[in-house]
C-alpha cells in the first residue's frame, strides 16, 4: 500500500525543520517547537500539518527576524533538493510575507529554488502589487528556471489550490507583457507554465487570449506551436470555432460525422466504448478533432466532461473510425452516479448526438 500523502509532513521533517532553524538562529527554542509541532500532528492531513506547523514557527520565531532567519535557512539548503519538507515554511509566508515585502519577496526568491512559491507570493500580489509584479518583471529574465517560472506561475490569476487573483481576473492586462517575455523561454518547464496561465485567461477573456494566440503563431517554433495550443485548450473543449481555427481544425460543414456508444448498461468499474467515424466531403485536406462530451449525472443535474477522442489530417473523400473506451470510476474530482448519461460527439466544434449509456453505480 502507497505511503498516505500526508505523511510527506511528519515527525522526521519537524525534526529536520528544528535542526535546521536552530542552525539558522542559534537562540532557536527547537524543544519547544518540537513539542508545538508534533502535538496533535498525526491526526491531521497534509495541508492542515503544514498550517500546523506554521502555527508553532509563529510560536517559536522572532517577531522581526523571522523572514530572515528563514531565508538563512533557505540559502544554507542550497543544491539539497527540498520537497514538502519546505511546505510549512510556504505557509508561513503566505501569512507573514505582507509584513515585511522586501524580505518577503527575498524568501519567496529563495523558496521557489527548493520547492514552490506559486501560493505564497500571490499574498505580495495582493497586499505590494506594484512592488512585487516590479520584482517579478525582474525575475522574468533570472538565471533560474525556478524563478521564470514562478513569474508566470504564481501569476495566473486562477491557479489550482491557490488564492485567486481577483485584480487579474478583471484585468489580465499587468501579466500579459510577463507572459509575452517568457513566451520563448528555453525551459519547457516554463512553458508550460506560461501556457496554464494563458488557459486561466481565457476562461474570463477569450478575445485577449485569441488575439494572443494568432499573434504568437505567426512564423511560430514547434514549441510555441504547442504553449499556444495547449494554453487554448479551455476554449477548444468548449469548441470554440476561433481557437479550432487557429489550430487549423476548420471545415466543419464539409466533415460527415456519426458516432455511437456501447454498451447501453453499464456497471461502476465497466468500461463504455465510443465509436466515432468522420468523412471529408469537402474538395482540401482537412485537419479534425473529435472529442465525446460526455453529460455526467450529478445530485442536481449534469456537467459536461469533454474527453478527446482523436485528431486526424483528411483529404478530400477519406473517411476514419475511432474508437476509445471510458473507465467509469470515482476520481478525486469526479463522483459518479446512478442514471441515463446522454453523449455528445463534438467534432471541429460541430456537434451532434452520439449516444447514451445507463450507469448503475
């Protein structure tokens, strides 16, 4: 059996963690942060551990020194690696950082070397913008890949398990010319985070992306070729014709399309089967994407889960068939349930009836 997450936090990094500040700040009560740290830890699961222990950091360091004795802690760490051990200390800043911004920023510099700042620099976002996106366009341009990319990363105004931006969610404008700088980045690890920045965009301003994209995309490298595609994809599920276009997965009207599910029943922990086949009736070779939108059954109605089926090149006259199949299970973001669940075949953004299939859960 898999090592429970929360376990990433546990008696052995409070351990690590006390020798490490007493290291940093020789007057360190490591005892008494010991004692804070572990009580009560076992019973909680991993982010509540980290807020544990940020609790007892609270507890245990200097008022007015603490960002410092942690950047000293963090700049002694340089070339170990890090992990989750870091993950109370990202906790902390995120509380603490607006107390003091230039040293805050300082850590976070530091930080995101050895695990991630993405969370706990969107509380500078909010609390020192002008400072702190000041310092980001700095480190846009930063020796590390680490530090590139927390500029786009922890700028993306709807990251995952992070604070929204709600200033950038009303106006992505301040994080465009970041993201324009990094666009070309030579680490695909950047990239990709530029990418998932233009994603969280587009969900509340489509036009900005989609003006972005046909600009990158011209006498664009395979590379950016991919970030642009790949920061569309909220608008491509959606089948948005404008960013199918840009992919050159245009033509709708001249595709014949059918498609069909099986079985009728099915059983949590069955597989249901799609059959999708497209033609090209059109005179130009044609470029398809085929994705089933499948209409889960929820306690109250349904929510549509678009799941990519193909992409296929077609000259004129050529016809494909695709079949995929679907697990159903319970995921961590997805709970199944018991009813009829009509499919969709959605096909360069056309789309028509594919099927159904009754789940018994």
């Amino acid at each position: 059996m898999a090592e429970p997450f929360k376990n990433l936090i546990g008696p052995a990094q409070v351990d690590w963690l006390a020798g490490r500040l007493s290291a940093a700040w020789a007057a360190f009560p490591a005892d008494e942060f010991r004692r804070k740290a572990k009580a009560g830890l076992a019973s909680l699961e991993l982010k509540a551990r980290a807020r544990h222990l940020a609790d007892a950091l609270e507890a245990t360091l200097p008022q007015k020194q603490a960002l410092e004795v942690l950047i000293k802690l963090l700049q002694a760490e340089q070339g170990e690696g890090g992990g989750f051990r870091y993950l109370a200390i990202s906790e902390f800043l995120e509380r603490r950082g607006p107390d003091d911004v230039e040293q805050a920023l300082r850590a976070n510099y530091e930080l995101t070397q050895r695990f991630t700042s993405e969370f706990c620099i969107r509380t500078l976002i909010l609390s020192a913008p002008e400072r702190t996106m000041s310092a980001l366009t700095k480190w846009a341009g930063d020796p590390s890949e680490h530090v590139r990319r927390l500029v786009s990363e922890g700028t993306r105004p709807r990251l995952p398990w992070g604070r929204q931006l709600p200033p950038f969610i009303a106006d992505p404008s301040p994080v465009l010319p970041l993201l324009e700088r990094l666009k070309d980045d030579e680490s695909e690890y950047v990239r990709r985070s530029v990418s998932n920045n233009l994603n969280d965009i587009a969900k509340d301003h489509p036009e900005v992306v989609l003006k972005i994209a046909k600009a990158w995309l011209v006498k664009a490298s395979p590379q950016r070729k991919r970030l642009v595609e790949h920061g569309l994809r909220t608008l491509l599920k959606r089948g948005d014709a404008r960013a199918l276009a840009l992919i050159g997965a245009h033509g709708a009207d001249s595709l014949r399309v059918t498609g069909k599910v099986s079985p009728a029943r099915v059983k949590l922990g069955d597989r249901v089967t799609f059959v999708a086949t497209v033609r090209n009736d059109g005179k130009k070779l044609l470029h398809a994407v085929l994705e089933a939108r499948v209409h889960f059954v929820k306690v109250k109605g349904t929510s549509v889960k678009p799941f990519r089926l193909a992409r296929v090149d077609l000259k004129p006259g050529q016809e494909v068939a695709i079949t995929r199949s679907l697990e159903l299970q319970h995921r961590s973001i997805r709970r199944l349930f018991t009813g009829v669940h009509e499919v969709e075949l959605q096909v360069n953004g056309a789309r028509s009836p594919m099927g159904s299939f009754r789940l018994e859960v």
